[in-house]
C-alpha cells in the first residue's frame, strides 16, 4: 500500500505549478497518472489531496480501477479557526489567490463512496467507514503494524 500526500507531490513531483485551474488540473492528473501505474500493478494507494474540481476528479475515477472517493467534509467556518499554516487567513486578506472555498471555486463530490464530517467524527470514525466500504466491495486489504 501507498500513501501519497498532496503536499509532497507539490513539492517532488509539481514543483512550479501554481493555483490556477489548469495548475490544479496538471497536478491532479500528474497524481492520477501515478495512482494508474501502481494499481495496475496490484499496489492498493491511498491519495491525501485537495482536488477542487469535479471535472478533474471524474477523468481520475473513469481511469483508475477500483476508485472510492472520500469526501472529508468540513463547514468553512470551522477550516478558518483551524488554520494552523495560516492559508485562510492570507487567503481572506487577498495575499493568496485562487486558494479553493474563498477565491476559488470547491465542488464538492456528488456522490462520494465515502463522507467523513471531519468537524464531528472522530479519526477512528472516519477509517472505520473506509474500511466497511472496502469491505463491502470485497477488497480485504491485510494491515501489518510494525513496532
């Protein structure tokens, strides 16, 4: 299994892209491309990224095999006062442009796989709602914990 972060990706990976549309865009699919390779080779990956745009999500899911979409959802209010790098708050005074859900547009999934209320539920909560729809799909991924 794998875990790509979003923030690692910008950094390794699309280092140079902005925040516009079409930097976004790049990076998702850039994102995507990577997710293609490792499922088709039998490595399940799980994508912790900001992905504003339906469009962009919706030609990642029509590429990658056995895709869920999880929602971590949260009112706007509540990522403002929890802002501990400070983006919102540069965002708001106008010293970050195109920055999702205040000058640039969030669209929310449709119909996520998954939703977790990131304000309410807890951690274990929210894996716990990963996993059963793992479950239910009949993906039985083995865990190992190591010490």
């Amino acid at each position: 299994m794998e875990l790509l972060d979003g923030d690692e990706i910008r950094e390794r990976l699309s280092k140079g892209l902005g925040y516009s549309r079409e930097d976004r865009d790049e990076n998702i699919r850039r994102i995507g491309f990577i997710c293609e390779i490792l499922c088709r080779n039998e490595i399940a990956v799980i994508v912790a990224a900001i992905s504003p745009y339906r469009s962009a999500r919706d030609a990642i899911k029509a590429k990658v095999r056995d895709f869920i979409e999880v929602y971590k959802e949260c009112p706007l209010e509540i990522l403002i006062k929890n802002d501990s790098k400070g983006l919102y708050k540069k965002a708001l005074s106008g010293e970050i442009q195109n920055f999702s859900g205040i000058s640039d547009p969030y669209e929310p999934p449709l119909k996520p796989d998954v939703v977790i209320h990131s304000y309410r539920d807890t951690v274990e909560e929210g894996v716990a709602r990963v996993w059963e729809k793992l479950e239910e799909l009949g993906m039985h991924l083995a865990v190992e914990s190591v010490s």
